[in-house]
C-alpha cells in the first residue's frame, strides 16, 4: 500500500497526505503506548463496548459479520455498501411487480361468447361488457375496478371509431363505385326513349 501511495511513485495531488497518515498509522501500531491512547480515544469517541467487540473479535481473529468488520468504512461505504446492488434489485423487483399490478386487467369481451357469457356494463357510460363466468364484475375491485372501467370504455370507443371509419370507407367507395358504374341497358333505353 506504502508503495501504491508514495509521493515518487504516484501522481495523485493527494498522495503525499495518504503517506504521512499511512505512516503515522504505521508509527501508532507500532508503539504500544501510542496505542494504547488511540485506544482510549476511540473508546471515549465510540463507547466501551462496541469498541471491545470489535476489538476482541478483529484480535482473536473472530469477525461479527462482513468481511472485515467495517475497516473499510470510511473508504467503501462500510459494512452495507455490498448491499447497495442488491436492494437496488429488490426495489426495481418490486416496482415492477406494482407496476404489473396496477396495469394488469382480466380478460374480457366487447361481444358474448361461451368464453365470456357474464354480462357486466361500465358505471360511468354503460358499456357492455362480458367476463368469464368465474369472474366478478370491475365495479367490486375498488379503485382498480374503476381504472378496468375506464380501459374498457376507452377500448368501446375505440373500436367504434374504427368500425364507423371502416363503415364510411365502404359507403363511400360503394358510392363511387356505383356512380362509375356502365349501365349499358339504361344507355339503350334513353337512346331509343330520347328518339335516336
């Protein structure tokens, strides 16, 4: 590490200062009288007994759970900072599951079939609507049912829309189809009618 952080070696502006306190860490591991008064300042600073777990554990060789028992605190983030990828996981998990939730409706029908034979219509508009004969209607699922309603509602209008464009697309070229339309009998009759 004294290597890593040697002013000559490394270019890092910081690096002369990450020496002096690696060897001021050094000198106090080393002396056991300056040890024993950083010691007493951390059990002023942190209390006696979380120090003495701490300090008895990392001494024995024994460890109260991660991997160093929070050495690196200051420097990772401290004994959670592994869970930061999980719990990121776990929240975007369960956002999606609402999500899912929220946005899920139960099959249903525009049009009665055996697949849908219970007839249900919407609140606001009295849209018809049919579900699966084991199925409630929406208005019994507060507010969800409510959010359903509104997604039929918009599908009726939907489809309607499309069927009456469908419908005067037709209209209309029946129409111009008609009016192109070569009557050749008509043409006779007016010509012999009309005296040739």
């Amino acid at each position: 590490m004294a290597k890593k952080v040697h002013p000559d070696k490394s270019f890092d502006p910081s690096a002369t200062e990450t020496f002096q306190a690696l060897l001021k860490a050094k000198n106090v591991l080393m002396d056991s009288t300056m040890r024993k008064d950083f010691d007493q300042k951390l059990r002023c600073c942190y209390g006696e007994s979380s120090w003495n777990r701490w300090g008895n554990s990392k001494r024995s060789g024994r460890s109260n759970g991660g991997s160093n028992g929070g050495l690196d605190a200051g420097r990772n983030g401290g004994r959670f900072s592994s869970f930061k990828p999980q719990w990121a996981f776990i929240v975007l998990i369960i956002f999606v599951l609402i999500m899912a939730y929220l946005f899920y409706i139960p099959s249903y029908s525009l049009i009665s079939s055996e697949k849908f034979p219970l007839k249900c219509t919407t609140t606001n508009i009295k849209v018809p609507y049919y579900l699966a004969q084991n199925r409630d209607c929406f208005t019994k699922y507060k507010p969800l049912g409510n959010l359903w309603e509104i997604m039929v509602e918009n599908k009726f209008w939907n489809t309607m829309r499309d069927a009456c464009n469908a419908e005067m697309h037709y209209r209309d070229a029946s129409l111009e189809y008609a009016r192109k339309m070569q009557m050749p009998s008509c043409d006779k009759l007016d010509f012999f009618t009309n005296g040739y």
